[in-house]
C-alpha cells in the first residue's frame, strides 16, 4: 500500500498542504486504505499535536542471584489518546502506573514495546532526530542538574547542547530566569537552591529550544505548598502562550485547576478519559462521608467494603487517628450504619460532603481494581 | 551465651549479604574483568617489566609479589565499599540506631572478600605457572596457602579500617587507590624493601603485605613454615592491630556523631 | 552548523574541567598515581641506567594519561546517569560522541600535568638528566597524539554507556594498554602475536615517536609518516565509536538503561 515514511512528518504551508491532502487523503476514500492513514489524516486536519495509538510497554529484568529469571512488567498496556495543539493534557494516576514510562516513550528515551506515537507528526521511534529539537520535559525530583555549577550556567550548557547561537542564548537565558523567578539567585551555585526552584530551573531549561510540545511528568512532586504554587503559575503562564503541554501529576486538585482535558491512568490502563467537569460526574450521585477513627482496623475497613451500599473506601493514616473516606450514594443516611459497622472504635468527627475530583480519581481507581478482582466486565 | 549466639547470626547475615551483593555484583562479563582481567594486566604488566630490567631470572620475585599484591584490590576495594556502601545508601543512620554490634557486621561484610582475596591470589600464582614464570617445586602448598590466608586477612583488616574512614570522609575512593598504590610501592612487591631508602623501609614493615609477600617468596623457593613463621605471626599481628583501631575509630566516629548530632551529615 | 558542533564540544570540554580540578579522585588519577608508578618503574629499572630516565618519564606521563582517559570518559557517563542528567544530554540534537570528546578534552588538559609531574621526579629526586633532545617534533607529537588519544577513549565509552558497572571495565582495562602500547618497555618482550595488536593502537606509536624525540633519535621521514599513522588511526576510532554510540543508544532506548532505575 502506500503508507510511507513520507506522510508522517505534517504538511508546512498550504500549497504542501492541500498536495498532501490531494495525494494521500482522497484516494483513502476510494480504496479504503486499511493502514492508519485516516487517522493520521484526521490527525492532521484537527491539529492534534500528539497522537498516541496502543501504545504498550514490557520492561524485563532478572531477578534472583544463582538462576536467574526472567520477569516481565507490562507497564503501560495499550493506551490512546490525542492531544490538541494548544492544549494542556493532564494524566493522573497513583505511583507506579505507567505515567513515567509513558512520558519516556513520548519523549524517545524510551522505545515502546509496541504501537505508534507521533508528536508533531514525528515518530517517536524513527523521525528521533527531526522530532527531538521540538520538544522539551522535565522529570519530578532534583536530578537532571548539575548541583556543583550555577543556575546560569546549567542553562548555558544546556543551550550549548542544543546548539542554541550565542547571541541567541545571551538573550533567551535571562529571560527564562526571569520568566521562572530565578534572575536574583542565577549565580548561586545549584546545590544551595530549594526543590522548588531547582524545579523551577528544570523548566527554564526545557524552554531553551523554544519547544512546541512540552513534556512534565509531576513537576510539583515533594514540593511544598507554596513552591507548587509557584510552579502552577509557571505552567498557567505556559499554556496561555499556547504551548502544547502534557502534564502527569498525581495531585487530583493540579490536574483539575491546570488541565483541559484529563486521563486517569492506573496499572497501565487509562480508566477515563474526559475534562475535569465530566469526570467529577462519575460520582455526582455520591456523597462523601468522612470518619476520623481513632483504633481503626483491618477488620472494620473489609466491613465497611462489605456493605451493599459502600461504592469506595479510602483510609488515610494520620498523627491521631485515621481518616476513613466513604463513597456511598446515600450520604448522610448511610452514616449510622457506618457507625454501627465500626463497633468498639471511637468515632471523633464525622463530615458528609459533596464529592470532589480526587473522589472521582478514587472510584475511577478503585472500581478498576474491584472490577478486576471479581473478574467480570462491569460492576 | 545469648550474647554470643546473637553475634553469630549478625556475622552470619552479613557475610551472606555481601556474598549476594558479590555476585550480583559480579555478572559475567563483570566478573571476567575483575577476577581474571583486572589480576593478570596487573601481573603482567609489572613481571615484564621487571624482567626487562634485569632479566627472566627475576620473573619470579615479581610474579609472587604481584600476586599476593592483588589480594589487595579484594582487601581495600571489596571491603571498603561492602562497609562505605552503607553511607552511599544513606542507611548509615539506621544502622548507628541499632542495637546490633556494628563491627560484627562489618566483619561478616569482610569474610566474602577474605574468601574472593584468596582465590585471586591462587589464580595469580597459577597464571605464573602458566606462563613458566614461577616453579612450585620446592613449595610446601599448606605453608603457602596459610601464608595467603594470613596475608589476605590483615590486608582485609586494613580495608576495614579504611572502610569506617570511610563512612566520615567523602572521596574514599581517593583514599582507597591512594592505599592501594603505597601498597604496590611499599610491600614489596615490585622493589626489595633493602632497595628503599631507609625511613620508607619503616612505613613498609608497619603495612600489611609486606611480611606476608616475604614469607611466600621463601616458601616458593622451598622454605618450611617453622622457618618463615616470625614473618607470619608478625603478619597476623599486623592485621589484628588494623582491625582494633578500625574498631576504636568507628566507636569515636559513633561517639561524636551522637554527641554533636551529625549523624544526618554523613 | 560545524561552527555550533564546535561550540557544543567547547561547553562539555569547559563543562568537565571545571568540575574535574576539584575533584579529589581526580587529583589522585592525575598527579599521585603517576608518581607512584615512576617511581616503581624509576626504582625496577635503575639499574638500567640515566639514559632511562627520560624514557620512563614519558612512559610513566602516558600511562597516567591514559589512566585519567579512561576513567574520565567512563566517569563523565556515570557521572551524568547519577546526577539523572545523561538522559537529559542523550535527548539534545548534539551527538553523544561529540560531547563525550567534549568532555575528553577536558579530562586530557588536567592530564597533561601528569606528565609534567613525572617528569620533574625524574628530574628532581632521580636527578636523571631529562633534556628533550627535539623539543619542537616532542611537543608536535604529543599534540597529534592527544587528539588520536582521545578517539580511542571514545570508543569504550560507549560499552559505559551500556553498562551501569563501569568500574570493574575500567580498572581492567588499564594494564592491557600499558603493556600493549610500550610505555615502560619495549613490546619485543611480548609474544609476538600481540604484535598487530600493539600496531592498531595510536598510543603505541604516540609513545614510539615521543621516546624518539626525546632521546634525539626521530627523523623526519619516520616523523610525518607516523604522524599521519596516528591521525588516520584517530578518525577511524572516531568513525566506530560514532557508530557503537548510535547503537547503544538505540539498545538504551530499549532496555531503559539511560536512567537509573
């Protein structure tokens, strides 16, 4: 057939455009192509900027001294999903699934075990050099900087290696300093910075090469309240520029203030994908009822999942006591047979509330999980 | 008795831990560069050139120095960093907290490295062999094997006490070559000690290896173990005298970490 | 666009340097090691005569060059896996070779001293008379021999790429050199199978015509034919190791062995 290497890259300026379309998207029509060529189509005229199609990942390692064997993780197992140009993409999921990976896939550090990825119309796997000066990422945490040189010069390098022209760099660095609140301590040496501006730092350098497509996978992870802020504000700034941005995050409320469009992701699967709004409303007929309990047990948290009326249970352990996060549809009315369920431990505060995002993240989760426990196909 | 037992099981689990550590350590290709690479460039490299100093007949006195010399990339490096990982892992602090015995430890951590010294200092000897280099046909293989082991040990004994250096200094790796090549000059192994000059002979004789590369040279050649026993009892000693102050300087290490609150510093 | 190459290369070489003259392992490789091992080579081969003093000065000088190399390659990948920025440098459209030479050159400046170190031993507490008889084709020399020097570095640094556990390659890896390259004695007392070894190494010819022009025995035809040797050995070092990068590259894109996991 007649898919080739040619078609992935997107077309520049009408004349290659409409050439484009007169080559490749009529005769699809007549001779129902059978390859992807529709969706690369459809992907070029909605101006997605990234388009990810069953995208899977196996890691293997060995494991053991003396025999070793093999093991396989299928950590990301076939997902999909298309971002617009412009768009800020959120994906959100507890730790360990598959948000890093996915982000290393897209980002061609990482080759996929199998399906397709293109960014800007470049694959990821085979157009590496055309597609990797256009975009940029940052990994949550500390490393990725060079602690014993200053911030200034971490970026100078940086721009080096991204052959940026000198005259160039002179005028993009202060800028980016400036731009991430960084100009005042740009000479001070890496290792004396915060988290948070280390992580600050991280995204002046993914601006160096002026991406089109930026890649930031929990940039607000262990940072504290006032430093996320301060990074929110940085990403806000980004996406008013109409920078395309994907964004992963475990933090329910950062998703829900930042992004368009978000997919909860958990083992490897996307549960849901939808805008912040749509998702909330997966638990719109729930309400939230909040038990702080001092002696909680094990017991008591398998009976209160017992009960036919429960839809989720979360416990968060705290200093004094634990905080028990019931999803139930009948809200204040299933408080006293919570209670009843809960014998012998104290009961200090009980709150019912309306859901919120991190609920819908919770139910989207947990449902999965159950529905995967019980082995049947809806719950 | 309890006390005993307790010691027992903790030098128990830490030798079974680095010989885990060891091996997974030692994958193939890793393991051909260590074991058998790393030990015959060394060999080669300084037996040549002795021989093209002053001829084949002194191949032996290098082969043998150099050999027993290699006990020492086991004895520094293995042991060093079995201990110095410790702080790499930031698992320094937990291990202060405990109530187990540290240098019990520390000790079964050294074992693996006793044992792996040993076994390239055979394989060395054998390369000698190999390359006709060396002849054991006067040799009394017990004396020579006890003179190995013993030797092993205190080079062992001196990595344990650079290994604690190690957990309060940053660059051990600096400290650990720098020991490792004053042995390579110092011991013996390549120039006689008589050859040194004389304030540098006291720093050789106070070294682990030293009476130990001796005393396997005179077995090789045909000396019984009565004869070369002062060197070897002085050789023990040596290694008892590294571990005690390994020991003490861990315990003032301990003492002033916790008396001025550094510990988070290491 | 060469010139943006150039300056890519120039910011890893200024880059590692910066961050090498602190570092004491470093300061270890560069000046100490060297010096012990002139001093042991000094001590076996006294009986050999003052002549052998210039000879065991430079010996000793590359031995500790090719030392600081091959930790200073190996040591600059591991370096950027533990700081969680080799990924970061793999994603950036300049090569990887070229930063690792980058970084070479630096290593290579701070090496340098090494040589100057054994040489004032020899001088100093040997007391060896160490003229260099042709001082002009000496310092030559050891510039194409630099350059060639660093290529063949280059080469192994892919293998650290691909393998967290350098260590145990690069201490391996130190000897063999030594001996094969004729630093400290002449490759006629190895078998002679080794020969055409030896004879596709660039720092075994480095060392020949250093020797030579030290002890005032080069010629000019052995000179130019050598140098050119030496600098076509250095491109095609240069042209496999730009090809092992781009495979064990793609083989990290594989495995997922950029990051430290």
């Amino acid at each position: 057939m007649f898919c080739s290497d040619e078609f992935i890259r997107p077309p520049r300026g009408t004349i290659e455009a409409m050439s484009f379309i007169a080559r490749y998207y009529a005769p699809s029509i007549f001779m129902r192509c059978g390859c992807d060529a529709k969706r690369r189509m459809a992907n070029f005229l909605m101006n997605n900027a990234i388009q990810v199609t069953n995208l899977r990942r196996v890691y293997k390692s060995y494991v053991g001294v003396f025999r070793r064997k093999l093991k396989e993780v299928e950590a990301v197992k076939g997902i999909s999903f298309e971002v617009a140009a412009g768009e800020l993409f959120g994906i959100l999921g507890p730790n360990g699934a598959g948000k890093t990976t996915t982000v290393k896939m897209l980002t061609t550090l990482l080759l996929p075990t199998s399906g397709t990825a293109t960014i800007l119309g470049h694959d990821v796997v085979r157009d590496v050099s055309a597609l990797r000066p256009r975009i940029g990422f940052i990994f949550g945490g500390e490393r990725g900087l060079y602690w014993r040189l200053s911030g200034m010069d971490n970026l100078k390098y940086f721009s080096s290696l991204y052959q940026i022209d000198p005259a160039v760099q002179a005028k993009r660095i202060p800028y980016l300093l400036e731009l991430v609140g960084l100009k005042e301590r740009a000479n001070e040496k890496v290792e004396g910075y915060s988290r948070g501006m280390k992580q600050r730092l991280h995204i002046a350098r993914t601006l160096l090469n002026d991406p089109e497509v930026m890649f930031l996978d929990e940039p607000s992870i262990g940072l504290d309240p006032v430093a996320a802020r301060d990074i929110r504000r940085v990403v806000r700034d980004l996406r008013d520029e109409k920078k395309t941005i994907l964004l992963t995050t475990h933090y329910m409320f950062e998703a829900d203030e930042l992004c368009k469009r978000i997919a909860v992701i958990n083992k490897g699967e996307i549960v849901a994908l939808d805008t912040p709004a749509n998702l909330k409303r997966v638990v719109q007929d729930l309400s939230v009822v909040e038990l702080e309990v001092k002696m909680f047990t094990p017991d008591a948290l398998e009976r209160l999942k017992g009960l036919p009326f429960v839809d989720a249970v979360t416990v968060q352990e705290r200093e004094q006591n634990s905080l028990v996060i019931v999803q139930s549809p009948r809200g204040a009315e299933a408080v006293s047979e919570l209670l009843a369920q809960l014998n012998g431990a104290t009961v200090q505060k009980v709150t019912v509330r309306e859901p919120t995002l991190e609920d819908a993240y919770v139910r989207l989760v947990e449902g999965m999980d159950e529905t995967k426990k019980e082995g049947a196909g809806s719950k | 008795m309890h006390q005993l037992i307790t010691n027992l099981k903790l030098f128990w689990q830490g030798a079974a831990l680095s010989y885990v550590a060891l091996f997974s350590w030692l994958r193939p290709t890793t393991f051909l560069a260590s074991m058998i690479i790393f030990p015959l460039g060394q060999i080669l490299f300084f037996t040549l050139l002795g021989i093209f100093a002053t001829g084949r007949d002194s191949a032996s006195f290098y082969l043998i120095g150099n050999a027993m010399q290699i006990t020492a990339s086991a004895g520094i490096f293995g042991v060093t960093m079995a201990i110095g990982g410790e702080r790499w892992a930031g698992t320094l602090m937990y291990l202060f907290g405990a109530p187990a015995n540290r240098l019990t430890i520390f000790a079964g951590r050294a074992t693996i490295h006793i044992f792996n010294g040993v076994v390239q200092v055979l394989m060395g000897l054998a390369w000698g062999l190999v390359l006709g280099w060396v002849s054991f046909a006067h040799t009394d293989p017990l004396a020579l094997g006890i003179t190995i082991l013993i030797a092993t040990f205190s080079t062992a004994a001196l990595g344990l006490l650079l290994g604690c250096l190690g957990l309060v200094t940053l660059n051990i790796m600096f400290i650990n070559n720098l020991v490792y090549f004053l042995l390579l000059l110092f011991s013996g192994a390549n120039l006689p000690i008589t050859a040194l000059p004389q304030w540098m002979q006291y720093i050789s004789w106070s070294l682990p290896l030293t009476r130990g590369i001796a005393a396997a040279r005179f077995i090789v050649d045909g000396a019984s173990l009565a004869e070369v026993a002062p060197l070897l009892v002085g050789e023990f000693f040596i290694g008892v005298g590294y571990l005690v102050a390994g020991y003490v300087l861990f315990r003032i290490f301990e003492i002033e970490a916790k008396r001025r609150g550094t510990l988070e510093a290491f | 666009m060469f010139l943006k190459y150039l300056y890519a290369i120039f910011a890893a070489f200024k880059m590692n340097f910066l961050s090498l003259v602190v570092d004491g392992f470093f300061i270890f490789a560069t000046l100490l090691m060297p010096l012990i091992y002139a001093l042991i080579a000094f001590g076996i081969l006294r009986d050999k005569g003052a002549h052998y003093g210039i000879f065991v000065a430079v010996g000793s000088g590359l031995a500790g060059l090719w030392t600081t190399l091959l930790f200073g390659s190996g040591n600059a990948i591991t370096g950027e896996r533990w700081s969680g920025t080799l990924e970061l440098i793999a994603a950036t459209p300049t090569p990887m070779w070229m930063i690792v030479f980058g970084k070479s050159l630096g290593v290579i400046l701070q090496s340098l001293l090494s040589m100057v170190a054994s040489y004032l031993l020899g001088w100093l507490v040997f007391g060896y008379p160490l003229g260099i008889a042709q001082p002009l084709e000496f310092f030559l020399v050891l510039f194409i021999g630099l350059l060639s020097f660093i290529a063949f570095g280059l080469m192994l640094a892919p293998l650290f790429l691909l393998n967290p556990q350098v260590q145990q390659f690069q201490n391996a890896l130190e000897y063999p050199v030594y001996i094969l390259c004729g630093f400290l004695f002449p490759i006629a007392l190895l078998p002679f199978w080794t020969t055409p070894l030896s004879y596709i190494l660039s720092p075994y010819w480095t060392a020949r015509l250093l020797q030579a022009a030290a002890g005032g025995t080069l010629a000019w035809e052995q000179l130019v034919n050598e140098s050119i040797y030496i600098l076509a050995l250095g491109g095609v070092y240069i042209l496999i190791a730009s090809v092992l990068f781009r495979i064990v590259l793609k083989k990290a894109r594989v495995d997922a062995t950029l990051g430290l996991q």
